[in-house]
C-alpha cells in the first residue's frame, strides 16, 4: 500500500511546523532500533499510521495521528546508554519523558497527548483512549518489528 501524490501532500502539510522543528531534528542524532534513527522511526510511524487511517473504514482525526505519531518518541536520549537518572527499563517509563518534551515545545490537544503516552499498550497498564491512539500504537509496533527484522538480515548477509 502507498500514499497517493494527495494524500502525501496532505501528510506533509499535516507535519509542517513539527519535522523540522529544532528539537524534533536532535532525535536523528539517537538510534533507535538496528541503525535507524528515532527520526526516521517516527517519519515512519506517522506515515503508516496516517496510511492506516486512510484506508481503515472508521473516521480518524488525522491531522492529530500525524502529530501524535511525529512526537510518540520525542524523548531525546540514547537509550542504550545507561543513565542512572533515568529509570531503567526505557520501554516503560519514556513515553512521559516524550510527552513532557512534546509539552513544553508544542501545542497538544488531548487526544494527541493520549497517543504520545499510551503508544506503549499493552506494555504500559493504561489502555489508550481514542482510536487513534491504538492505531499509533499498532504502526510502532509494526515499524519497530520491520527495523528489527532488518537488522537481523543485514547482520546475516555481512
């Protein structure tokens, strides 16, 4: 499945004002998964995540699922580096470290702030709200699973 020419102008204009915002262009300076940057991830995430909403029969706020998904892992920090600051099982705890960060650069309504701390479900207790929410979730964890695989295929060609 792709985007139209349409729909990807539309999800350019949706993410206009947020990828090249200074602070979200440092997260292509942290990995995330294998050698993908947490930038790219996130392009990623909001791209299939807006995909998703466009061919899934329900209605979706799409302009907050772009924004959402783009700011899901603005946490700004290489996880892979222990931190006694931070708590230690990243995966649970840095979705607020990314909401508060979203907070204090961006307007966010609240089912934007849903998707951004609850894109962790199931792993995080709290179920999402909105529709949204779970579907930002389902596109991370598809997009992780690919990044994930492809590291695992480049490290068995080398």
């Amino acid at each position: 499945m792709k985007l139209t020419k349409k729909e990807e102008e539309l999800l350019l204009r949706y993410m206009d004002g947020i990828k090249e915002h200074e602070e979200v262009l440092r997260m292509k300076t942290f990995i995330q998964h294998g050698d993908t940057s947490t930038y790219d991830h996130c392009v990623e995430v909001t791209r299939l995540a807006f995909l998703l909403s466009r061919r899934l029969p329900w209605s979706f706020h799409e302009k907050s699922i772009v924004k959402g998904a783009m700011l899901h892992d603005f946490y700004l920090y290489d996880w892979h580096v222990p931190d006694p600051k931070r708590k230690r099982l990243h995966g649970l705890h840095h979705h607020r470290t990314a909401h508060k960060n979203a907070m204090k650069h961006f307007r966010l309504t609240p089912l934007e702030e849903d998707i951004i701390l609850k894109h962790m479900w199931p792993l995080t207790i709290k179920l999402p709200r909105y529709r949204e929410s779970y579907l930002v979730s389902l596109a991370d964890k598809i997009i992780s699973i690919k990044d994930t695989l492809s590291l695992q295929k480049r490290k068995e060609t080398e």
